[in-house]
C-alpha cells in the first residue's frame, strides 16, 4: 500500500539542498521523477507546473507513515 502527498515546489535547487542536509531519503526535485530510499523508506517523486508528488512506496512495519510524512512535511512543506 502506497501514499501520495502534493506540495508547491518554489525553488527544486533548495529543497534538494534542504532535503539532503535532513538526511533523508535523497530526493532531488531539479529531476523531474526519481525514486530515493533511506532507512527502509523508498519514496518516488515527480515534478508537473511548480508542484512536487512524494509517494511512499514502501516503509518497515514499524514506521507510522504520520512519521514520513511528518519529516516529508517539515523538508517540503516550508517553502
């Protein structure tokens, strides 16, 4: 099972950097898909007019997805 969260994608060059001091999964909005996986998380992406879709694909049974996407929103959701 699969989730999906949309956010508005200002500046693809500071999220990417933003994202990468996080630590997380290394996503990189400057490409328009991807897919990135850290800690057993794997998440995809793609990018359409100045919006950025984050799916999780796959996560440990023991991470919540209100975690993911908990840090999902504190990388993406500021800018």
């Amino acid at each position: 099972m699969s989730q999906a969260k949309t956010y508005l994608l200002t500046d693809p060059a500071a999220i990417a950097a933003k994202v990468k001091a996080a630590g997380g999964p290394a996503l990189d909005p400057t490409q328009a898909t991807g897919q990135a996986s850290a800690d057993g998380v794997t998440l995809s992406w793609s990018t359409s007019q100045g919006q950025i879709l984050i799916t999780i694909i796959r996560k440990p049974w023991m991470i919540a997805y209100s975690a993911i996407w908990s840090h999902v929103d504190a990388v993406l959701a500021s800018h």
